[in-house]
C-alpha cells in the first residue's frame, strides 16, 4: 500500500519516501543490490502516476527524483503532491522542492546568465539561435547523452532536424548546446561527478575518454585512475560545486562537470542518477576502490536524512 512501510520497523527511522518517473531498478536498485542491502527497508519508491492514487502521505523524508525528466502532466501530479505534504510540514523533510528546482534547459539558461558557464542552450524553435559553433543536439528530459555528432553551422543543424523527422524521431524538447572542447593537450576529455545527498556533498567519480562524449571511462590506465583517487580523496573546488546545487534548488543527485580551461563548466544535474553499478562490486573490478568508498559515503548520508519524526 503506498505510503506504508514495506516492512515492520524495529527502530523509530523514518521511512525515504523515493518519487520518481518509474521504477528506479536501474539508479537505485544496482546500489542497494552489491552495495547496500540494509537501506532497501527504508526505501518506499512511489512514481508520478501512481499519486493520483495513493494514500494519505505519512511523516518521513520526500525525495522528489527525475524532476528533470517529467512531462507536464508528471510535474503538475508531483505539485499537488507537495501541497498536500503543507499539513505534516513539522513532520517531514523534502529533498529537491519542486516549486524551485531548476530543470536541465532551465539550469543552463541560468548558469551562462551568471557567467559560470560560457556556453548556452537553445530550444529549437524559440527565437534564439546559437552564437557560437560547434553545438551538440540532445533531449531536454532525457539522460541518453548527445544525439549523434557535433553540428557546426546552421545548415548542418536545420539538416540534422531534418533527418529526424524524416526517420519519423520526434523533435520535442530538443535543444542545442553551445560545445566547448575541454580535451587537454594529449586529446583527452575528463568530465568530473559528485552527489549531494542532503547536506552531504561527496565526490563520485573522473571520468577519462577519447570521445568528446563522456559516458563510460574509456582509459583505464594506472595514471588515470590514481587521478581518480586523488579526485575523490581531496575534492578539490568542493565549494563552488555545492554553490552550483543551490542555484539549482536541488537536494539530491548528481552534477556532471568539465573544466574550460581552469573555468568549471556544468553539463546537468541528474536528479535520478546511478549510484553505483552491480558490477563494479565484483572482485577486481576497475576503479573498484573509488566506488567502494563512494558506497560507504553514500549510505552515510542516506542515513543522515534519515532522522525519526514523530508521528
């Protein structure tokens, strides 16, 4: 039943109430299976749809994930939702308040207005149109990464749309990128992650490719992954990256950054990431150091929110 604990407690923790656009098996479900187990129990996943539907809520801590990827018919269901929390304000805690998150297009629009990030994004269609070149085409509510390769002139880019929807793939919520190349001298690209969860910031991971792309780490190398090491263990710039959750309004997920030079540039933050994979819990398994001490940190601060309320 939603809403209820899955499980008789035998201590007064509070139940996590995790909201999002589906069942996270993918984002949280790999985390609690190799790497935590004992925090599924405080766990209650509850998605968008079913809210229409469900129970009283009860007293615990609200996490509002996949802001970012919900339709406006998901983000309307997940307002009301957070009205009908105002009663229990005493009795519960939200992470990621859905009246002042800012959503991907939303949050790069802000960061360049501010002068952190010196590239901007553009909706297809708006009436604005990229002042810089190469742009990278991606989905604003979705984490695939960037559709195809970099489109350098405006013909290329009134083509690559073309293309699309002569292959019958929808041009909604497409935007464009203002690209920035953060590869250093050796043609190596690094793009940086880190959580918060509540008021727990904590360095996850430096990822190291080829591919201007980043989305698996690619080098393996010894050299690449005591940088990793160094990364997670000294944090460094820790406090500008957390002044960038503020900007945001979010409480809980993961930012993905490069830097321009010795400029931090932000590419999003992901407010339904993976924690950690399965298998990177095997034995041997690259990087395993790095995860393991990110699990470690991880369920640290999911407990830490975790505070008993009253009933």
């Amino acid at each position: 039943m939603l809403f209820e604990p899955a499980r008789v407690r035998q201590d007064s923790a509070s139940v996590i109430y995790y909201l999002c656009a589906r069942p996270p098996s993918y984002t949280l479900g790999q985390y609690f299976h190799a790497w935590a187990p004992e925090l599924a129990a405080r766990f209650t996943v509850v998605t968008y749809d079913a809210l229409e539907k469900a129970n009283p809520p009860k007293a615990g801590v609200y996490v509002f994930a996949d802001l970012d990827q919900l339709a406006p018919r998901g983000m309307e269901l997940a307002l009301r939702f957070r009205r009908s929390l105002e009663p229990l304000r005493d009795q519960v805690r939200v992470l990621n308040e859905p009246t002042r998150v800012l959503r991907r297009y939303d949050l790069l629009r802000a960061l360049h207005e501010r002068g952190i990030n010196s590239f901007d994004a553009y909706r297809l269609g708006e009436g604005r149109h990229p002042r810089s070149w190469p742009v990278l085409l991606r989905r604003e509510h979705e984490h695939l990464g960037a559709i195809g390769d970099l489109v350098r002139t405006t013909e290329e880019l009134r083509a690559a749309v073309a293309r699309m929807i002569a292959a019958g793939q929808s041009t909604k919520g497409l935007i464009a990128v203002e690209f920035r190349d953060t590869a250093d001298d050796r043609g190596v690209y690094r793009k940086y992650g880190a959580f918060l969860i509540g008021e727990r910031l904590i360095p996850r991971h430096l990822l190291v490719s080829r591919h201007w792309c980043v989305k698996d780490p690619d080098l393996l190398e010894p050299d690449y992954i005591e940088e990793e090491l160094r990364f997670v263990e000294t944090f460094p710039r820790a406090d500008e990256v957390r002044s960038i959750f503020e900007i945001a309004g979010i409480d809980y997920g993961r930012i993905d950054y490069s830097f321009y030079g010795d400029r931090l540039h932000v590419w999003e933050i992901n407010t339904n990431p993976v924690l950690a994979y399965v298998k990177s819990a095997e034995p041997g398994a690259p990087r395993r150091e790095v995860n393991e001490r990110f699990a470690r940190l991880a369920r640290d601060a999911f407990l830490a929110l975790d505070a008993p309320f009253s009933a």
